[in-house]
C-alpha cells in the first residue's frame, strides 16, 4: 500500500486545515498581485474543502459524533461561505480586506479546531481504518468536482452539494480559466 493508500479521512483533512491556516497568514502578509493570486488559493480551497466534508465527512459524522455537533459546524460553514464570498466581491485592495480577513481567519481556524476535537476523534474511535481511508478517497473525490467559489445560497447538505456543486464547480472552473486567459494576456 502506498502513502496515499494508507492516509485516512482524518489525516488529509487535518493536513488540509494547516495549508488554510498557512495560506490565511501568507495572504496576510503579501501586498499586490502576489496578495490578489493567494487569496484566489485560498478561496479555492476553502470552496472544495466544505463542499467535500459537506458530501462525505458530515454525514458521517451525524452519525458517530451526533446532529447537534454537525449543525453547529454547518453553520459555521454557511456564514464563512457568505463572509468569503463578500471577500472575493470586494477584492484584494479594498481598503476593508484585511480587517474582514482577519476575522475570517479566526472563525475558520475556530471552526477546524472544534472539527479536530468534536467530529475527528468520534470518527476515529468509532470507524475502521477501512473506512477512514475509504472516505478520504471519496473526499478527494468530491473535491474534485466540487465548485471553487463559495455559493452560500446552495445550502449545507450533501444532497445540496451533490446536485448543485457540479454544475457550479463547471460554471467556476470555466470562469478561473477566462481570469487566467485575460491575466495572461495582460502581463
């Protein structure tokens, strides 16, 4: 079995939570165009992180850590959904960015560390490793047809997820792809 093979569900998602960390400081300090294309990084994968744990861990989670664990972590999601995407609309200059990053910041490092102590260990102690790895497959996948904008009006569920995010996650894809064209034309 190879690295990959063998990293559970518990793993990739806790090693997800400290690339966002790393990428909410590295967004933090850098000014510009290098500010502007992290902060795109950022959003990202936020975007496909939710949406994945919404479709694969949530649901899990319901189960071995409890609904009332799994709707407080849902609505913490939906409002960094709305905050983030207020933060793409104003943009990387406006003179409120930062101030309304940093509380970004700190919800969403809140919300992983109450993710890390209330659904993670629920899930470990009470799911195979099979099935710990199994679900880190189904999470890179559902990453990958997951949207890389939020969209806080398609809701929380993985049923919303599942019949939203495709088409939405086609609809980003093509238009992160129109940016990158006309960025590149222009330097």
């Amino acid at each position: 079995m190879t690295a990959v093979q063998q990293r559970d569900v518990v793993d990739l998602l806790q090693k997800q939570h400290e690339e966002i960390k790393s990428l909410f400081n590295q967004v933090k300090v850098a000014q510009g165009e290098q500010k502007r294309q992290l902060f795109q990084e950022l959003v990202r994968l936020l975007a496909v992180h939710e949406s994945a744990e919404e479709i694969v861990v949530h649901p899990e989670a319901r189960q071995q850590a409890g609904e009332q664990v799994v709707q407080a972590r849902l609505q913490e999601e939906d409002e960094a959904k709305h905050t983030l995407a207020e933060l793409y609309d104003m943009g990387t200059d406006h003179p409120q960015f930062n101030t309304k990053l940093e509380s970004l910041a700190q919800s969403v490092i809140a919300h992983a560390e109450r993710e890390e102590q209330e659904e993670f260990p629920q899930l470990r102690q009470k799911l195979s490793a099979d099935r710990l790895r199994q679900m880190a497959g189904a999470v890179e996948a559902a990453e990958k047809i997951a949207p890389t904008r939020p969209h806080p009006g398609t809701g929380e569920s993985a049923m919303a997820n599942l019949l939203a995010g495709p088409p939405l996650a086609i609809f980003d894809r093509i238009r992160d792809a129109v940016r990158d064209w006309r960025e590149s034309r222009n330097r």
